[in-house]
C-alpha cells in the first residue's frame, strides 16, 4: 500500500514543478497552494516566509540536480578528487556548446535583461545562496575528516563558485575540443588553493 504524500511534499513537488516551468518567476502562494491542494494557511503553517518557501525549492532542485551526498562521501577517493568531482556536478547540466548558450541565454533572459526588481533580486539571491550553501557542506565534509584546515568555508566556497561560474560561461563560448581538459586543469588549481590554504 502506498502512502499519501504529506502536504508539505506535496506543496515542495507544486512549487518545483512551477519553478522548472517558469525559471525566474514568483512562486505566488495563492497558485503554489491550489497546485499542490492545500489552502494558503496549510502553505504558511510549513513555509511562514516566502523565503523559506523559495530556500526549500532551490534546495530539492539542487538535491535533484547536483546528487552529490555519495560523492563528497566517498572516502576511497581523495579528498581532493572528491571536491574537484562535486564541481563538476555544478557544471554537467550545460555540456559545452549549444547546451551551455541556452542556459546562459535563459540566465540573460531572465537576471541580466529585465530591469531588477525586488522579485527578481530575491529569486537570484536565492539561487546563489543556495549554490553557495552545497559548496559550503562538501567543505564541512572535507573539515570533519581533516582533510582541510578549518576556517572560512563561506569565503572559500564564494571563490570557488566564482571559478565554476567562470568555467560555466566559458563552456558557452565558441570554442574548441580542449576546453574540458583546461577546465579539469583550472578545477585542479583551484581546489589545489583551497585545500592548502591555512584556516
């Protein structure tokens, strides 16, 4: 016998499913709500803030997309091949080429064109805090088993979402065949400098 979905599943699965269809939208409770079949109080007693309905969808997205718990885990690699590999989760949705134009097209379109309004800002900064917040935990694995020297993940985990975000729009440029072996030599370089670096 199956069970049923609870109502917080059910309103995360709505809001996902509206955020995929309309990337850089509001989630409206109003229309969240009647998706998932639960009245705007039922939405509000799991998600009191907007903020907390929009953090808790960016991050079933990226448990979606990015599946990396196995990998940061994985202590048979080192741990630098293990960081160097959850990076690259980052950057497999958009291969080089036409894959990676039309998501940096979509990202154009819908951060960098429009005028910013309020919206718009906190759907983008929600999106970079969560992007930041999947770094910042494969940095906390790598303290807790000593491979890195504890110290300021926030900031190592901005410079290294700097580098994949910069390898990212370099995977949309023309270019030629070569340009996943520098980006495997800029990924090396760049968690070289984490992991050495003193806390």
């Amino acid at each position: 016998m199956t069970q049923e979905k609870s109502s917080r599943e059910r309103i995360l699965e709505a809001a996902v499913a509206m955020t995929g269809e309309h990337l850089g939208a509001g989630l409206s409770v109003r229309a969240v709500a009647a998706r998932a079949g639960v009245s705007t109080g039922s939405l509000r007693h799991h998600f009191p803030t907007q903020r907390a309905l929009q953090d808790a969808v960016l991050a079933c997205v990226y448990d979606i997309a990015i599946p990396d718990d196995h990998v940061i885990h994985d202590t048979t690699l080192p741990a630098r091949e293990r960081l160097i590999a959850c990076l690259r989760l980052v950057l497999a949705p958009a291969p080089p080429g036409a894959p990676s134009r039309q998501a940096w097209s979509t990202v154009h379109e819908r951060f960098i064109a429009p005028e910013p309004t309020d919206e718009l800002r906190a759907t983008y900064l929600a999106t970079a805090r969560e992007g930041l917040r999947r770094v910042e935990y494969w940095l906390t694995v790598l303290v807790a088993e000593g491979a890195l020297a504890d110290g300021d993940n926030t900031r190592r985990a901005r410079f290294l979402n700097t580098v994949v975000g910069g390898l990212s729009i370099e995977r949309a440029m023309p270019g030629d065949d070569s340009v996943l072996e520098s980006e495997t030599d800029v990924l090396g370089i760049a968690v070289d400098a984490v992991l050495a670096a003193p806390g």
